[in-house]
C-alpha cells in the first residue's frame, strides 16, 4: 500500500486524520503521522521510495526545532524519496535542496489571472456558509471539513476555498494569494475575491458555498499586532455568508464577552453568526517572552465550558463530539432551508 508520511505533525493538523484521505493521485495512500523527529528518522530509513512519500504541510512552529525539520528533509532526499510541499515550506527549505524528487504544490491564485475586476459585487446565488476564527490555531480548517461532510451527506454539491496552502489535496481551492497582497487597494481585493468565488460556484455547478476565512478577528494581546482582521473583512463584504461559525480558543466565557465577540462579528465584519464552536485550543503570548505559543488541553474539558452558557437563538457547542456535528447538522439545514436564503 502506498503510504505518505506527514512531517511535522503538530496538533493543528488533525483535519488530516479527521478527513481520513486525500484526493487525486493520494486518494488510497496510508497517511502516516510522524510526531517526532526519532519517528521521522525510522520510518524513513524503511520507506520504500517507489510507493511512498513525504508530505511537509507546513513552516515549523515557535516551539518545534527548525535544525531538524531540515535533518528530515535530508534524510528524506537521501533515501530518495517523493517530497511534497507547500509553497511556503519550499521557500524557506525546499530552495536549498536541488532533489529532483521535491515537488511544489500548486499555489493559489493572484491577481494576474484577470488583471481587472468587476466594476461591481455580484450576488452568489447559492446559500454561502463562512468558518471564522478568533485567532490562528482554532481549528477552522477542521470545522470546514465537517461543514462540507454534513452538506455531502445531503445530498449537496459543495464549492469550498480553504484555510490552507495544502487544501487541494482535500478537494478544496486554496485561498487565493491576492488577498494577502498588500499592493492591492482593499476594494479591488473584495472586487476579485467576489469574482473568484462567483465563477467557482459557476464552474463546478455546486448547491453551496463553503468559505475558510484566514487569521483571526483581533489581536490576541498587547505584544502581538499581527492580526486586526482585515481577511474578515474583505472576505464577508465580498462575499456575505447567509450562516457563519465562529470558532473560539478554549477558556471560560461569560454569556457577556461571547455577546461581544457577536457584536464584532456582526457590526465590524457583516457576519451573522449563527454557531460557537469552542475548541481545546489555547493560545498565549507570554510577557516575558512576548512570542505567541500554542498547546492544547484535554478534550473532555470543553464540556465543562459548554455548561456555563445559555444564549437564546445561538448554538454553542463542541465539534469534537458527535452531538456537536449532528447538532451542527440540524442547525444548519435549518437556517438554509429558509426562503430567505433560497438563491
């Protein structure tokens, strides 16, 4: 059986497992988690070169060794082995290594596809469901895969653009490179991205549209100004989602600072967010070191979270657990099966 190693395999990359496979030329390969460095190393030295290969999702993190993602990538050259990567990876990593077994996944798209946009927003005609977060490393890629399984199971034809550089090897269009691109005028950025999603919609036919918005909606503290939500905004003013799901860090919440962050969402962002999803994801950014570290936290405490909330007319919940998906299912077949929302 083909096999394809995944390295490094940090907490946030449980969609992988949660999807169960890939697509296209790694629809039946076996994806193997390698942990840790000492993992890597054993599985690669049995690795069989003409079946198997290794996949880098992503940059190492603040609390992984960079020396030796590079001792994996050179083992795995060594052995000869098929390299996958994504675009940033190779940029940091991939560049110094001339293999010709390493092969770069197609990046997203810029500007340069249409060179100018629509003098106008064009209304989606399909129901458009967006996953925001409150920061990075909330699990909305992970919420996206479920959002699209509880659609499928209806039967439904989905159009998706995802989180992550890797989403085409789920089936799902990457999030396209202009939007990061700085150079550009906020308004030309919604102008395009509301064509991008309209001619995806038109091409692949599709019954709805599922949205993964990048970054967060705030900064998460005083040291760190890197996220103020701009990804939020252009996306929900491109294209407005009729139902969104905000996914939030694990901590207690009063009914008052989850009202809040609704409020944010609604009257800075043009979301209606009609689902909480609260995650085992902690993020902090400590003042001695004031660099943003990670970590996750038992999942069965989620649940202790869940007791203390009661909203009227908004479901909180726990995507982890089943009931959390099948209440998720019913909401929002609920929502949609509105006229209001009936392109």
């Amino acid at each position: 059986m083909q096999k394809i190693y995944v390295y490094p395999f940090g907490n946030d990359m449980e969609e992988i497992v949660e999807a169960g496979h890939f697509i296209g030329q790694f629809a039946d390969a076996k994806i193997i988690p390698l942990n840790n460095y000492v993992q890597a190393q054993e599985s690669l030295n049995t690795a069989n070169p003409q079946t198997d290969s290794l996949f880098f999702p992503q940059l190492p993190g603040p609390m992984d060794k960079a020396d030796l993602y590079e001792k994996v990538l050179e083992a795995a050259c060594r052995h000869e082995l098929p390299i996958f990567m994504t675009k940033n990876v190779f940029d940091v990593y991939g560049k110094k290594w001339s293999s010709k077994n390493i092969k770069v996944l197609n990046p997203s798209l810029n500007v340069s596809r249409w060179g100018q946009a629509h003098k106008n927003i064009i209304k989606i005609d399909v129901p458009v469901i967006s996953v925001v977060g409150i920061g990075p490393h909330c699990d909305k890629f992970l919420s996206q895969i479920h959002v699209r399984n509880i659609l499928k199971s209806e039967g439904l034809n989905v159009s998706q653009i995802g989180t992550r550089e890797y989403s085409q090897l789920f089936g799902i269009e990457p999030y396209p490179d202009f939007m990061f691109d700085s150079t550009i005028a906020s308004e030309k950025r919604i102008k395009l991205f509301n064509q991008f999603a309209v001619e995806l919609v038109e091409k692949e036919k599709s019954d709805v549209l599922v949205l993964g918005i990048p970054g967060g909606i705030m900064p998460l503290s005083p040291y760190e100004f890197k996220e103020f939500g701009e990804q939020a905004f252009l996306v929900n003013f491109a294209v407005p989602a009729d139902y969104s799901i905000l996914n939030l860090y694990f901590e207690e919440y009063s009914e008052k600072s989850i009202q809040t962050l609704l409020n944010i969402c609604q009257f800075r962002f043009n979301m209606k967010v009609y689902c909480v999803n609260i995650t085992n994801k902690i993020v902090f950014v400590p003042t001695d070191e004031k660099i943003e570290k990670s970590f996750s936290v038992s999942k069965e405490k989620i649940g202790e979270v869940l007791s203390t909330l009661s909203l009227k007319e908004l479901l909180v919940l726990d995507l982890n657990t089943k009931k959390g998906k099948e209440d998720l299912h019913c909401n929002i077949m609920n929502v949609l099966s509105n006229p209001v929302y009936e392109g």
